[in-house]
C-alpha cells in the first residue's frame, strides 16, 4: 500500500508522534495512547505525514471522534466539498 497508513514511512512516524506525545491522548489526557490521529482529518482534506496534523489518541477517543474535528467545545463535523 504506497502511500498509505501501513507503508514504512507511516510506521515511523506513528513511532515518532507517540513517543513525542508521551502517549497521552491529545483529547481526555490518558497516558494509554495507543494510537495516532489526524487531527485534521484526512477525509476532510488534511495531511497525512504531516507531524502538526499528528497527535496520540487513546481508543476510546479515537473511535468517539470518527473523522471529525475536535475542539474545546466537542467534535465538529466537517463538511465536505
């Protein structure tokens, strides 16, 4: 799969923004972060091996939070063009 989420650059970098990241979820804070997320969701036109648009995400949140947008106040769903 060129290009994609299982590919050795993706693998890497997964390695690379947990490590950063403490493996604390960027959204609930548990140190169990097991997970990389685009916070920019890709599906919604964000990068995909871009370090600012990845952050440590836990399960629980990441399965809550889909391909939205989190914010302060929730999870924003975008619309697409």
């Amino acid at each position: 799969m060129a290009g994609g989420l299982r590919d050795k650059r993706w693998v890497a970098l997964r390695k690379e923004i947990l490590a950063r990241d403490l493996n604390t979820c960027y959204i609930c804070g548990s140190p169990d972060a097991g997970s990389v997320d685009h916070i920019f969701p890709r599906s919604k036109g964000g990068a995909l091996y871009d370090p600012e648009n990845l952050a440590a995400i836990c399960n629980r949140c990441n399965s809550r939070k889909s391909d939205k947008l989190y914010t302060t106040k929730g999870f924003l769903s975008l619309e697409s063009d």
